[in-house]
C-alpha cells in the first residue's frame, strides 16, 4: 500500500519551529525581514497542509477499504481528520493575524501572532500525537506481512 501522507506532514510539524524562531529574532532585533520571512513559512505550511489534508483523506479512504479499520481506529481516524480540519483553521486565522501585523507594521499584532504560532504548534503536536497512535497502536497504514518478514529470526549459517 503507498501510504502519501506522512511526507507531507512532516513538513506541517517542522515550518511552524521555523516560523517561531523567525518570529522570536523579529520581536527580539525588530528587523523587518524577520517578521515577513516568518509569514511566508506559515504561508508554505498552509500549502503543506492542504496537501497532508488532502492525502490523509486519500489514504484514509486505502486504510477502511484494505484494512477494515473498525471501533475504536474507526473513531480515532475521524477524529484525526476532523482536528486536521480544525488545525488547518488555526493555522489560517495565525496566518490572517500576521499578515495584519506586517500590513500595519503593528508590535502588538506581531505579538498576537507569535500567540497564534504557539497554538499552531501545540495543537500541531496534539494531531501528530493522535497519528503516531493510528500507527503505533492500531497499525494503521503499516504492511504487517512485510514487517513481520523482517523480524523474522534467520537461520544462523552454518
């Protein structure tokens, strides 16, 4: 099974540390390059994330077809999707905030978006969470043949 989307999530974890950071050396130096370098990460997480949206759809549709993923997976996958949904809504209105901020030039704004990058990341940490624990848990998305082939003791040569 071609699982796609792992490699687009990674993304969505990892850009909003890089927007903080960029954020973080803006309010501490005021440099204006700073602020606009943090906005146009977000902006490249959203893009990230309407693509981890759109795959985790794709492969969650593969995971209930192949896998019959029932009870209580069932749920937690749903679940999964619809915070997905909800984060990608917080990520839009940070988005939104900082924008403003740079529009206006505004220190206040920029502190209010250095808030919404903060909730960004926990709420990113929070569904990240919940995915590890489809696959972990639940082996979701995993090949158990394939895995329990290279696991397999071999024979020791002779």
């Amino acid at each position: 099974m071609n699982i796609l989307h792992p490699p687009f999530v990674h993304f969505v974890v990892a850009l909003p540390v890089a927007a903080l950071f960029a954020q973080l050396t803006y309010l501490a130096t005021g440099e204006r390059t700073y602020a606009k370098v943090a906005l146009r990460i977000l902006a490249f997480t959203l893009l990230m994330g309407l693509f981890a949206l759109y795959t985790g759809n794709v492969d969650a549709e593969k995971l209930r077809g192949a896998e019959k993923l029932t009870g209580a997976a069932a749920q937690l996958l749903e679940s999964h999707r619809s915070f997905g949904i909800w984060l990608l809504g917080i990520l839009g209105l940070t988005i939104v905030v900082k924008w403003i901020a740079a529009a206006k030039a505004s220190h206040s704004w920029e502190k209010l978006a250095l808030l919404g990058i903060l909730v960004t990341i926990a709420a990113t940490l929070y569904q990240g969470n919940r995915g590890g624990e489809l696959v972990y848990r639940y082996g979701a998305g995993v090949n158990l043949k394939s895995l329990q082939q290279s696991v397999t003791p071999s024979q020791p040569k002779e």
